[in-house]
C-alpha cells in the first residue's frame, strides 16, 4: 500500500467518525431541547409566583410594593395582561388547589383536578416545580403544564401558579429540529471535505516541488523573507532547510542595509520630542517634534546646550525623569516632561539621548478630575471625602496645638416638599442658594460642604463653644428666610447636629456619626433647631433601629394583636358597633400601645402594610362575630386608614378585596380619617371616598375639631360618621359654653344626615349630658375599654346569657 492509499484510508475513517458524532449529536439536541423547554417554562412560572405573591416592581423609591393576591382585580388583570401581550395562560390556585386566578374568569374558585398525578398538590407541599400533561375531551393529545410553588415574602407557601407550556415546547422542538438538520448537513458537508482533502493530500509531494520552485523566483525578485516549510525528512524537506538559511543570510543583509533609514524615519516623524547630545551635553541631533514643543525649531536647537534649553536642569543634566514650565521665544509657556538616558561605551559616557513631551492639557486634566472627585457637581461645595480628609487633618492639629474644631451636620427640613412640588429643577437652585448662604455667614477658613442630597457639613476649626452655638444659630437664621424659587416662595429650615470639641473622638468617621446622630435628635425635637450631641443620643438610635427592625417583621411573624372598643348606643346602653385598635406583641418588651410604635410605622410607611392587616383581620373577626353570635355581634366595626394609605392608587381595590375575602357586607364597615387627612387634596380626597361608598362602605370623620375647625368642607366631603374628638368631652361637665358647642356640633350633624359618635367618655356625668343633648352613640373608657377579640366577645355571651337568662 503506498503513502496515498494510506492517506485516503485514514481520511475514510475520519469521515465515518463524523458522521457517527453527528448521529450522537443530533438525539442529544432532541433531548436538550425538551428539558431546555420544560426549565424554561419553569422559570417563567417562578417569576410570574414572585409577582403575584411580592407584588409588581414600584416605580418610585416610596411607593409600597403591594402583593397581587390580595387584590382579585389586580390578580385578574395580571393574567389578562400575561395572555394578551405574551400568549400565556397561567392559573393561579390557593394551597386548598382552588383556582384564585384564571384567564377564564368561570374557573376562579372553582377546585383544579386536571393533573390526574396530583402534580399541583405535592408542589404545594414539597415546593418542587414539576410538570405534567393536562387532557381533556377538548385537547385529547394533551397540554403540556408546569407548576412551581407560590412563596409570600416570609417564605411561607401560600399556593401554586400553573403555566401552560405547549407552545414553548412546539418552538424549543421546531428550534432543535432546525439545529438538528444544520448538524446532519454539516456533518455531511464535513465528510465530503474530509474526503477531499484526502485526494488533496495525495498530490502534496508535487506540490512541494512546486513551492520549491515559486521560492526561488520569490527570493530572485528581491523578497528575502519567503521562507518554505522544511516538511518532511526526505530529500525535498532537506532541500527546504538548505534553501531557508540561505533566504535568512540574504534578508539579514537587506535588513542591516535598511536599518539606518528606518531609524532615521522614526525619529523625525516620533510625537514625542527627541534630542541627541553630545559628550560635551550640547544638542547634536533633534527631531521636529523636538523644535515645535520648544518653539525653536530643529536648527534653532542643533549645538545649544541643552541646560539652557530645558527647565529644572541645573548646571548638568542628571539621568532621570524631570517635570517644568518651558518659557518659549514667542512669550507662551507650556509645562513639559523630560528623560535623559546616558550613552556609554567601556564604561566611558559618550553623549545622552532627551526624550521630551508637552504634558499642560494631561495636567490641566489630572486637576480637573481630581477637583470633580472631590467637590460637589451642584454646588462646587467640597464633598464627603474632601470633608473626611480635611477634618482628619484637623483632629491631629488639634490634638497637637490643643486648638477647639467642632462640626455641624445640617439636613434641610421640608426639602423634599419643595422638590416634588416645583421639581427638581427649582430643588436644584435651593440647594445652591442654601450654599451661598451657609458660606456667607460662616468665616473664611470653616469648610461647607455638602454631603448628598440636602445633607450639608460645617466643620469648625479654631471655635469656643460659644462660637460653635452662634454659627450654628447664624445658620438656622441663614436658611429660615424663604427662598425665591421660579417666582415662587419656598419655606425650609434646617435641623443641625453639634459635636464640639470633636478632637476628643477617635476619628473623622466617629465624630460625621454622631453629628449625624444630633441631627436626628434635633427632628425629633420638633426640627428648625440645633442639638449637641450626647452619648445617649447614640444609644437611643439604636433602640429606635433595633424597634424598626422588629417592627418591619411583626405583620410577616404575626406579632400584631387585634383589640375592639365598644361604640355604645345612647341611652340604650348597647353595644352597636366597635372600633378596630391594633397593638404590637413585641417579643422583647411585651404588648405595645400605639402610641409607641404607630408614630415610628408612619415615619417609615410601614403603616400601610400595618393598615392592611388591621383592615382584613377587623373583617374577618366581625364576619365570624355575626356567624356564630349574631345576637351579640356588633352590627359594625370601624377601622382607621393613615394618610400614607389613603394616597394609595389601589385603595379601593384593598378595600373590595378584604371584604370579598372575608365575606364581611360593606354596610358593615366604617373607614375612619382624621380631618388633617381629608383636607390634604379636597378634589383627590372626595373622589377617592366617593369610590369607598359607591362600595357600599360608610366614611368617618375621627377627631372632628382638631384640624381645620370648618365645617364648610363637610358639604364637599362625601361622609356618613362624625366622631366629636375627645378633648371636647374633657372638662364638658361644669362648661357652659364647650356644652354649646358640642350641642350644636351634635345637631349640625343630626341635621346633614350624618352619624354622630362622642368620644373619650370618662365619667356617668358626660354620658348623661350628651343624653340630653341628643347624641345616639358614644366612646370610651367609661363604656368600655379597648379589649382583646376573645375577651369583648365572652363579656358580651355573658351579658347577653345574664340579660335573658331563658
């Protein structure tokens, strides 16, 4: 067999082995592709549980995230949304395996069982996704499906979303079909190569040849670095080394020829500037670059000394790297970078080479970069870090010299107000004025800076006490003048946090906290004020961020507590209906009144989430109430929204929520604001109510008096209750005039139409004049104290078992 024959053997074989890879190849895709459409489908399904159960992304940063379970709608219009835009048809079930969601609205509530595996019923309980075929008379080859846990945010599974995957896998297999045949005709186009390079191969002696031949004519043209591989062991790859020496000897030659030329063009047309000097340092040699940067020119520099040319030189040049301004003929000054290299020959120097470059724009920039990194874009006020360093810098002076620095942390109060209302634009100008006018009233050497945001930063150096509190005052004084914003006053203050005396503190990061920490201080003081730091103020803020993260927990571990206040009829003594009071079992300090942890929900919108809760737990007690005890059930209970939540989007959509999924009729339940609440948007405020009602929910008016005292707004608020506040029932008895104007607030309310309720009863003698006052519903402690639910209702079985003891 000679050398061809083998080749094309070996080549048959390749060909049989790719086309046995192709084979292997094409049932792996077929396999891929099905699993591939199976994980897909399931992570698809995942994403579409986390919506349902944490709710859609929030488009702005305060905005509550609310989960799309609670509100049917929503849900309803999330699905509607899925099968329109993406071809998805997703059900939703609960952990009962009750369709909650479904794009077919006959379906919801109804029990899903058309997984004949019970697929649905173990992800539930082991939350592993899985996938199953749904068939039915309609679709008798089948529906591919997918379920995967639904997770609430306290990880507990809450149900399953079920996703019909059967287009998905139709594409993923029509996608591996094409990759398949892609495969086969590759793996066929692969073979008929392989073959064909055998016949190629077979011809290779020739062609060496062949090549040897073009080698030697390439070589005679002039090219010396044609080089032919020395293949082979044979004569012709002996032939091939012989001719490349002889190639590589003629190309060193043309190279040694050439070389001067090129080094010649490199240095005059270099960017950097380069000069040649001689033993005695005069310039022997320069390039253009060299003449345009010192703006004499090549022949202006040839045989000057080049000490005299370059800056910061001295009387010798010395080897290194040297930086100076260059004073040009033409009167202009440029900053340049130079090196000098020394020329040696047996340890003898014979010259040097100066390599020179314009570096003014490089350095203009360097100083730009490092002014922006530490100055603020907005005001050109120094930053954080600049404010660190110099404050670092000034705790060693002062701890060296004894001298005094303090810092004040300054957060205006009302910003943001300014900046929803007018826009960030007009922000933008409050914050440079607030600048201009801190830097006024400081003295020259204190540093301003601004830290972010509104958050600014004064730090003090060589400053008493005294001087301390009359700058900070300077400053209260400063930013308490309104500001004139496009035409418009705008009205902020500023609360500031004092640390005098800062040297004291180990570091620059200690003594920014604990300013930070008297700033704080200072809000809750009632805000415009300043607030010297103490070390309790530090320990307090912990407590309070230690109470907040308990607190941002306690719905999900269910730590809250539901308590109901009897609202008594007068003078029948019964108990008509309650109000839903919530408390907070903290499990470091035991049962929470309002008072001590609603204030703090408020501040950080965990009040909503907290709403919520009360809302859906208020129903579902009452409508169990009236089930099992109708006759000592309350006929209503009245729950209290916060201002945060009343400004919500979905509000009505909770409410019609909460009362579907308890069942509880909305004439059952009565929404209480305060009149602060109300009158923040008249026009906003009366639609959204007019919403509530339309549901059949009665509105109420809590603490009536205490906020704008008019009562010409309740012609414009659609309103069913009025609840008389409690500080007009306070000192009512012995009070001729305060009982004038309860009365006439009880008839005024008598007369729209409206249910009246006294609150705040303490004593018989308050019930008995508002008896005679007309009032038909009272409040307080008088009548009954706020009562845990299975308390209320065992006192109310036993008095009713008293009352009609047959």
């Amino acid at each position: 067999m000679n050398v061809r024959q083998k080749l094309l053997g070996g080549y048959l074989l390749v060909a049989l082995m790719v086309a046995a890879t192709a084979l292997i190849a094409w049932r792996a895709d077929n396999a891929s592709a099905e699993k591939a459409a199976a994980q897909e489908a399931a992570q698809l399904a995942r994403g579409i549980a986390k919506d349902i159960a944490h709710g859609l992304p929030v488009a702005t940063r305060d905005e509550v995230v609310t989960p799309l379970y609670y509100s049917q709608m929503a849900l309803d219009n999330y699905l509607q949304r899925l099968h329109a835009t993406q071809q998805r048809d997703v059900v939703v079930v609960n952990t009962g395996q009750y369709v909650l969601g479904d794009v077919i609205h006959e379906n919801v509530g109804t029990e899903f069982h058309h997984d004949a595996g019970d697929e649905v019923g173990r992800t539930i309980a082991d939350g592993a996704a899985r996938v199953f075929v749904e068939t039915s008379p309609d679709y008798p080859d089948g529906i591919k499906q997918v379920v995967v846990p639904m997770d609430n945010r306290g990880g507990l599974t809450i149900g399953a979303v079920i996703l019909e995957y059967t287009p998905l896998y139709d594409q993923m297999m029509a996608g591996a079909r094409q990759a398949q045949t892609i495969i086969l005709s590759s793996a066929t186009v692969a073979m008929l190569l392989v073959l064909a390079l055998g016949f190629v191969l077979s011809g290779s002696v020739t062609r060496r040849i062949i090549s040897l031949t073009t080698a030697v004519r390439i070589i005679r043209s002039g090219d010396y670095s044609h080089r032919v591989p020395p293949t082979g062991r044979d004569e012709i790859g002996k032939l091939a080394v012989a001719f490349n020496s002889m190639a590589e000897k003629l190309e060193r030659s043309a190279q040694d020829i050439l070389a001067k030329e090129y080094t010649d063009s490199i240095l005059a047309n270099a960017g950097e500037g380069i000069c040649g000097i001689d033993a005695m340092g005069r310039i022997a040699f320069a390039n253009e670059a060299a003449g345009r940067i010192t703006g004499l020119g090549i022949d202006g520099l040839l045989q000057r000394e080049a000490v005299m040319v370059l800056p910061e030189a001295g009387q010798s040049l010395a080897p290194g790297t040297t930086e100076g301004l260059l004073q040009r003929p033409d009167g202009t000054s440029i900053r340049i970078e130079y090196t000098v290299s020394v020329i040696e020959k047996n340890d003898r120097p014979m010259g040097g080479v100066i390599v020179l470059r314009d570096v003014s724009r490089q350095r203009a920039l360097e100083y730009d970069l490092r002014h922006q990194a530490l100055h603020d874009g907005l005001t050109g006020l120094p930053n954080r870090k600049l404010l660190l360093d110099r404050l670092e810098h000034a705790l060693t002076r002062s701890r060296a010299s004894g001298e005094q620095i303090a810092l004040l942390y300054l957060d205006l109060d009302g910003f943001k107000r300014v900046n929803d209302s007018l826009g960030h634009n007009a922000g933008d100008l409050l914050l440079r004025t607030a600048a201009e006018r801190l830097t006024a009233v400081l003295r020259p050497h204190d540093t301003v800076a601004r830290l972010g945001g509104d958050e600014f930063a004064v730090l003090l150096e060589g400053a008493s006490p005294p001087v301390v509190e009359a700058l900070a005052t300077a400053c209260l004084e400063a930013l308490a003048r309104p500001f004139v914003v496009h035409a418009r006053e705008a009205l902020v203050t500023v609360s500031i946090g004092v640390v005098p005396d800062s040297a004291r503190y180990t570091d620059a990061d200690e003594v920014v906290r604990n300013a930070d920490v008297a700033m704080y201080a200072a809000k809750d003081q009632g805000k415009n004020r300043f607030m010297i730091f103490e070390n309790r103020m530090h320990e307090q803020l912990l407590n309070r961020l230690d109470q907040e993260a308990r607190l941002r927990d306690a719905v999900h571990r269910g730590e809250l507590r539901l308590h109901l206040q009897p609202v008594v009829g007068v003078p029948d003594g019964r108990m008509h209906g309650v109000e839903a009071l919530v408390r907070w079992q903290d499990p470091e300090r035991g049962l929470q009144q309002p008072g001590t942890f609603i204030p703090l929900a408020e501040e950080t919108g965990m009040i909503v989430e907290i709403d919520r809760w009360i809302l859906r737990e208020a129903c579902h007690t009452v409508r169990q109430w009236q089930q099992h005890s109708p006759q000592t059930a309350p006929d209503w209970v009245s729950v209290n929204l916060s201002a945060a939540h009343l400004e919500l989007a979905d509000l009505t959509g909770q409410v019609a929520y909460a009362l579907a999924a308890t069942g509880l009729s909305p004439h059952c339940l009565v929404l209480e604001l305060t009149e602060t609440v109300l009158m923040r948007d008249l026009a906003v405020t009366a639609a959204r109510l007019q919403e509530l009602r339309d549901l059949g929910v009665r509105i109420a008016i809590d603490d009536f008096g205490t906020g704008y005292s008019s009562l010409g707004y309740l012609r414009d608020i659609p309103v069913d209750v009025l609840k008389i506040d409690r500080s007009f029932i306070t000192g009512l008895v012995g009070n001729g005039r305060q009982q004038e104007l309860v009365s006439a607030v009880i008839q005024l309310g008598h007369t729209l139409g409206l249910r009246v309720v006294a609150e705040g009863i303490e004593d018989a003698d308050q019930l008995a004049l508002l008896t005679v006052m007309g009032c038909k519903f009272a409040q307080g402690y008088h009548l009954g104290r706020p009562e845990a639910v299975g308390a209320l209702y065992e006192r109310r079985q036993k008095e009713t078992a008293t009352a009609h003891p047959g």
